[in-house]
C-alpha cells in the first residue's frame, strides 16, 4: 500500500488530501487516512496531485531505429515527465501496419515502467496507397491508426480510410502537410528563410490538408484528429469545423505554443521540427485554441535522433525534438504561471482529453463519459474502447477517484530547475529546451500503483 499524505488536488481549493494505494488501485481520497506500519508513505506537503499524464503522440523508434530509442527508454523518459500512458506513432522500420508489430511493440511494453499503446499505420508501409487491416490491427491492440511521418497526400484514399474507420469505430490521427508545397524544407516560410535564403514550408501547406480532412471528417462521420496544429488558420479552420458538428479533435505541442521560427536562428537544427515553428501570432493563436477548447490536447511529438545527426547542417538534419521529459513544466511555465490557463485545464489537455478522444475512459479508469466536457468534441457512441489486448479498460487517466487504476502524477508547480538533456531518461538529447530554466518538478510519478519515478 501507498499513502500519499497532505497534497492538493489539481482541482479542488482544499489545501491537504491524502490518497490511498491498495492493489494498484485507488482505495480512498480524504483528510487524514490514518498511517499503518505497512503503508509506504509519500509526503506531498505543497505538491499538486493529478492523474497521470497521456501523451498521445509519440515516437519511440522501435522496431528499427533502436539507437535513437527503444520502448523501454521511451517509457522511463515518459515516467520522468509524469506520463503514465504514452502512444507511439507507427513510422518504425518495419511500420507497425500489421498486427505482427502492434502485437510485438504490446508484448514489450508489458516490460515497461508506464504504459504505452502503439498506433497502427493507416496505409501499408505508411506509402499512401493501399489501406492496411483496420479491423486487425485494431483486433491486435491498436488505440488509433495514422501514417504520421508520411501525410496522407491522395484524398481518395483518406475516403477509404475515412469509412472503413467509421465502420470499426476507431480513429484517425492525421498529419497535415501537402508534401509538394513542404517537400524536405527546414523551417517555416517566411522571415526565417528568407533571411536564411532558403525555402520554407508555408502554413498553407498545412491549413490545406486540414481543410480537406475536418470536412472529409463531416463528410463521411467519422472521427479525425489533427495532430500537431501549429498555426492560426489551421485553429480556424477546426474552431469552424467543430462548430458545425465535424467529429473533429485536435492537439498541440509545446514548441508551437513557445517558440517561434527564430529559435533557428539561435538553435539551428534542435529547432527543426515538421511542422516547422511558426511566427509570434500563430503562438497566440495555438494558446488561444488551448483557452477556449478548440484545441483538445496538448502532446509531445516525441521525436528522437542521434546527436551526430542534429550536429549536420540545417537542410540535412532529420527533424524532430524530445521532449517527454520537459512537456509538463514547459506548460506550467509558459502557460499556468502566465495566468493563461489553469490547472485544472493544463490536466485536462495532458491526461483527461487524450484518455477521453483515445476512448481510454471506462468505468474502471474512474473517469465517467461527463468528465472531460464538451470540449473534446467526442459523441458518446463514438468513444470505444481499444483492443483488450492493450489493457485499454486498465488505464487510470481521468479525474482520481475511488476505484481508479493509480495513474498519478505528483508535482511542484514552483519549483525552479534547469534542463540539463545530459540527465534525460532517454537515449536521445535533441531538445531545444536546454539549459532553460523551467517552473514546475514532476516529484513522483506512480504507474498502475507503483512508484515508476523519484524526481
């Protein structure tokens, strides 16, 4: 058993609430549990208490790319972040679009310190052409399909996809870029690349596919959901799309909601990322989405990469950022301690939403169909749960209660530390949050009951 003694929960005004751990499960949230020699106890004096983190939008490199990151890794670095579910992006080596790989990255995560459910690729070998086995890979324990990495470039066959995932109920996370108009270019179109002179990725580029899949979304009823919404428009586009009744969810990522395109001016390629970062108003824009719910979810993009091949210069590097172990307080920072958001809405972006659009909130989580509002958009007939085979009615990511799996983060909004990518969990550093100096600690972070995380 687990006490944790006198922390705050993330959404209510009492100052001290103890929490009781017994069998994995939350036994009793009340004042003054009274300690017993067999429970281990947890001091949360002026800590916050919240269900653990659900970063949806992950890449863990395995199978294939090992020496950027593996399941294992990613999981202790996902920990380290108070995540206690994580969801990898299929663009392994080879794609998980076969129940084969959803079954063999399932079998390994069973070793890992949290939980991490794999996304099954939409077409095969993520080319664009021909559609996977939705209903296997489904079967096989996938939470949501995407060719993330690989845009969906062919309207015809988004359609495809479009009804067959209507028909076994699962969704699709899709990247939207047109690859003519982004090609390999590094940075966004603009100030940047011009003053670099070099082209840029537009933000119609993105604004475009986004455009055509809300409205496919409407078209044929099913449920899409933008990944990594970096631009004003684009939130337009969703605010308009969701207001009309399109089964439409979207996320964000820190860098979009932090940086701009001239970090690459002071980073260089640890700032390259796809999209790329944009300018000061789309930064506004995204927070903006984030305030009034057109945004649903705030993710990582977790990206790894080898320190030699963020070193080459900006046009051949490989883009992508970490940042598992940085997402949390680069949001209580920039958005929490800036009055923009609360706390209970930063947990709402980082733990109950994703649970809730990745149809992870069952009766056993705790978390009831009501809890996440009307914000994530999501009918109550489409939220599923996923294949049994990924434990998907054992995750405790909503609102704490009585009888919930124990998925908890527990944390200090004001601690001050530095990030030293030196120290990560992960194999990889490429973050471009280095050496800044951050507000808010992940102290302990308790996965399925267990203590996974001593920050």
């Amino acid at each position: 058993m687990i006490l944790i003694k006198g922390g705050r929960l993330y959404n209510t005004a009492a100052e001290e609430t103890d929490v009781l751990i017994r069998d994995g499960k939350i036994a009793a949230i009340s004042e003054n549990i009274q300690e017993t020699g067999e429970m281990a106890v947890i001091n949360a004096a002026g800590m916050i208490i919240a269900p653990g983190l659900v970063d949806m939008h992950v890449h863990f490199r395995d199978p294939g790319f090992l020496k950027k990151e593996d399941i294992l890794t990613g999981a202790a670095a996902a920990a380290a972040g108070g995540v206690t579910t994580c969801c990898c992006m299929p663009n392994t080596e080879p794609a998980a679009d076969s129940a084969g790989i959803i079954k063999y990255i399932i079998s390994k995560a069973n070793r890992a310190l949290v939980r991490v459910l794999p996304y099954g690729a939409v077409t095969v070998g993520q080319n664009g052409e021909k559609l996977t086995d939705f209903a296997a890979l489904k079967a096989a324990g996938a939470a949501a399909l995407s060719d993330d990495g690989n845009p969906i470039q062919s309207e015809e066959v988004m359609r495809g996809a479009l009804n067959k995932a209507r028909e076994i109920d699962i969704v699709i996370i899709s990247h939207c870029e047109d690859a003519e108009l982004v090609k390999n270019y590094a940075v966004n179109e603009g100030k940047v690349s011009k003053l670099l002179g070099i082209p840029g990725r537009p933000a119609k580029a993105e604004e475009m596919m986004v455009e055509r899949d809300t409205r496919l979304a409407a078209e044929k009823g099913a449920r899409v959901h933008i990944a990594h919404v970096s631009t004003a428009g684009s939130v337009e586009i969703i605010r308009k799309a969701k207001a009309a009744g399109a089964c439409v969810t979207a996320e964000t990522c820190p860098q979009y909601f932090t940086l701009t395109e001239e970090e690459v001016l002071r980073q260089g390629a640890l700032a390259r990322v796809n999209p790329p970062l944009r300018t000061e108003g789309d930064v506004e824009a995204i927070i903006e989405g984030l305030r009034d719910g057109t945004i649903d979810a705030i993710a990582t993009d977790h990206a790894p990469h080898l320190k030699r091949e963020k070193a080459r210069p900006l046009a051949k590097a490989p883009s992508g950022m970490i940042g598992l172990e940085t997402s949390l307080a680069v949001t209580l920072t920039s958005l929490y301690h800036t009055g923009k958001l609360s706390l209970e809405r930063v947990i709402t972006l980082m733990s109950t939403n994703p649970a809730r659009i990745l149809g992870l909130d069952t009766e056993a989580s705790g978390f009831g169909a009501e809890a996440a509002g009307s914000e994530a958009r999501m009918p109550e007939d489409k939220v599923a749960a996923t294949g049994a085979d990924a434990g998907a009615n054992e995750i405790g990511s909503g609102p704490l209660a009585v009888g919930a799996v124990a998925d908890i983060v527990i944390f200090d909004t004001d601690e001050e530390w530095t990030v030293d990518a030196k120290r990560f969990k992960s194999k990889s550093q490429n973050t471009p949050f280095g050496a800044m100096t951050l507000r808010g600690k992940v102290k302990y972070t308790i996965s399925r009951g267990k203590v996974v995380y001593r920050g």
